[in-house]
C-alpha cells in the first residue's frame, strides 16, 4: 500500500550545500528533489510561502485548500498534510525552519508565535498589497540566503523573526475579519473542528464535543452536517484515522501501542473501529507498506 504517512525531517527538502541545519530557502528557481509530497506526511518544520503564480491543492489534516496567487501558506509540524495537484505554472517562495529555530536561544519569543501551533487556516488569501509586502521581505530573505556573509546565519533568523511578526499580523487581522462575518453555525463548525485536532486521539463520543460546546449531541451533528456535508461522527472518525495511520508507519510502535497511544481500551477495539473504517486491519495495514 502506498499510502501510508511518513514523517519527513526539514533535512530531506534541503538542498546538499545548504549551510543552515535549521532553515532553508526555495524559491522559484531551485526546487529540490526531496521526498514526494503527493501522499500524505508529517513534518518537523515550519513553513511560510506566498504563492506567485499558478495553482496548488493542499490537504491539511481534514482541510481541503486552493492555492492561487496572492495565497500565504503556513504549514506547521505534526499536521498532516497531503499535496494533490500542482499547475504546470505554480512558482512559489518558501522559507521552512525548526521548531527549534524559534526558542528562546535564538532571541525569538516564543509566545509571541503560538498562532503557529494553534493555526486552524493553513492558506490565506491576501490583498494585493499584503501579497506584495510578503513577497518583498521574502525577497530579502531569499537574497540573504544567498549571499555569503560572516553573520549570515544571525542575519537571517532576524529576518524570519521579522517575517513571523508580519504573518502574526496578517493572521489576527482575517481571523478577527472572519469571526465577525461567520454565522453561528460556521462559527460552531470552526470551534468544533479546532477541538477535534486537539482532541481526538484522546475522546472520540460526540457528546465529549457538544458538552464543551455547550450544546445537545444531535445540535451538533445537524449543524456540522447542514454546513460540511459530514456528521461530528464522521469528522471525529476522520481525525482518528489519520492520527491512527501515522502511528502505524513508524516500524517500531507495534498495533497494540498505537492503541493504547489512541487511547482504545484494548487492541480489539482499536482494530475493530480501523477495520470498520478502512476495510482491513491495523497489522495489514502496517505490513502493507
């Protein structure tokens, strides 16, 4: 089978005379041979990339985005993410970095960036000239990477740490825009979704989401059905299964940990809900790669 979910390290996108261990450049120019991004995958890096021309579609746990021109694209660690189509045209900019590049031994703040581990929207349209500002500092960025330098290294984390500042801004701004728009229903549906990526290796009943909600089970699964097509039961069946499948990728969690890591209360159970959902078992599964 050749869709289970591997989980890349930021060294299998950098090129081999890349300097930084920590961060990389890609722009329109260099694009790299590096693992395939047409499967699903995990990550241990960040990414921040604006979108110049053509067109992409990306997978982001259970989201589906369009990415257009003008499109800011914030990718984080540990979410799931599955690349499905690329136009013959699509050029982006693109730096990617560590999570350790932005802890507090690098004078970063970090609480200043926790929108990137909460991030619920991982592609956002931008005007054209909130576009043409991320572009320009990625610009520089790309010409600091590349020009040879004795503080290079310092110069650039300082860029990137002005870059997070101005995402940071642009993320708030349509956040709160959005808030203000949504109806209630979709409101809920985003509240709802946010719980889930929090929580569903852990709970998985319906009524664990509508009680922190503070609604009926059923308020729930009418809503979610009436603006996303699905019911809560099978958003929440969803997120387990691809937490589940990443679990199983790794050679050395055996199915009954995976279980006991998802929180089934024995192997039986875990391997019956898998069964029911994909069509075969965990141990296949993972044998089947």
């Amino acid at each position: 089978m050749s869709n289970l979910i591997p989980t890349y390290r930021l060294q299998s996108f950098s090129r081999p005379d890349e300097e930084l261990a920590d961060a990389f450049f890609l722009d329109e120019h260099t694009h790299t041979a590096g693992p395939p991004l047409g499967v699903p995958y995990r990550g241990n890096y960040y990414k921040i990339g604006i979108c110049l021309r053509g067109t992409a579609t990306l997978k982001a746990n259970l989201e589906t985005y369009c990415i257009e021109p003008g499109s800011l694209m914030l990718i984080t660690p540990h979410i799931i993410k599955e690349w499905t189509d690329f136009s013959p045209d699509h050029d982006s900019l693109s730096v990617f970095f560590t999570p350790e590049f932005i802890t507090t031994r690098n004078h970063i703040p970090v609480d200043n960036f926790q929108f990137l581990e909460s991030a619920t929207r991982h592609v956002l349209p931008l005007a054209a000239a909130e576009a043409a500002s991320i572009t320009a500092s990625m610009r520089l960025l790309q010409q600091k990477f590349q020009a040879p330098h004795p503080y290079r290294n310092q110069v650039i984390k300082s860029l990137i740490n002005s870059l997070l500042y101005e995402v940071v801004g642009l993320y708030d701004q349509q956040h709160a825009t959005l808030q203000a728009t949504q109806t209630r229903s979709q409101l809920l549906t985003a509240e709802f979704k946010l719980l889930v990526n929090a929580h569903s290796t852990t709970a998985r009943s319906v009524k664990f989401y509508a009680d922190h909600l503070c609604i009926t089970p059923k308020h729930l699964t009418d809503t979610l059905k009436q603006t996303t097509g699905k019911t809560a039961g099978e958003w929440i069946e969803e997120a387990v299964m691809l937490e589940a499948k990443a679990l199983l990728q790794h050679g050395q969690l055996s199915v009954a940990q995976v279980a006991d890591l998802l929180h089934f209360p024995d192997q039986s159970a875990f391997s019956r809900f898998f069964r029911n959902s994909l069509g075969l078992s965990p141990t296949a599964y993972k044998q089947a790669g």
